[in-house]
C-alpha cells in the first residue's frame, strides 16, 4: 500500500510540474566578402544574413539576438549569432546571475579577482 501510495504522489508531482517552453539557438551564418566596399554595405550584408536567419532558421520570434563570434576565412564573414525568445531571454539573465563562472575555455570575458582571493 506504501508503495503504490509513494508511486500516486510521484506520478501527480510530475504531471502536475509544467515544463518552461524556453527557446535558445545559436546560428552560425556568412557573408561574402567580395562585394564590400565600404563599412555601410558591410552593415546591410550583416543586416541581411541575419534576417534570413531569423526568417530561415528558427520558428520562434526571437527577442534576443546577440553575435557571439565572427571570423573572416578568406573571402567570407563567418557571423555565429545567438537567438533567444522572451522564456529563454530569462533563462540566460538567469544563468549569467546564477551560472558558474567561465572556464579558460570559455569564450567570456575574464573575470576579475581581489587580493582576498588569492592568486591567479
């Protein structure tokens, strides 16, 4: 009786637990290089690979949109971009408030330490 008592409550615990619906992505796309003149046309080729992004890549309505690495390979931009909805927005204000401090892996900024820490 216990048993099946203890099974009751985990199985309302789990139905009853809404999952959060948070959206992130992380898209890498290019631009050709060849054509660019100057800084202005550089802007609207930017401009534009990341409207085809937002419009070919995800099917949410991203309200963060954040470029996270770009590389120049030859004659192309290579833009890796980060792309989140308004669930999963909070979700990393929450992992940066929350989250572990990068590694040296990591591509953040380093972080800064006092006297009372000790050395690096």
């Amino acid at each position: 009786m216990r048993t099946m008592l203890a099974a009751l409550l985990g199985i309302a615990l789990v139905a009853a637990a809404a999952p959060a619906f948070a959206h992130v992505v992380e898209v890498t796309t290019a631009v050709s290089l060849a054509d660019v003149d100057d800084q202005e046309t550089l802007t609207a080729a930017i401009h534009a690979a990341v409207n085809e992004a937002i419009e070919g890549t995800v099917a949410f309505k991203p309200t963060l949109v954040a470029l996270t690495r770009a590389n120049v390979i030859g004659e192309r931009l290579y833009v890796r971009l980060l792309m989140a909805d308004a669930e999963g927005e909070e979700m990393l204000r929450d992992l940066v408030t929350d989250g572990p401090s990068a590694g040296p892996d990591d591509d953040a900024a380093p972080t800064q330490r006092t006297k009372s820490q000790g050395p690096i």
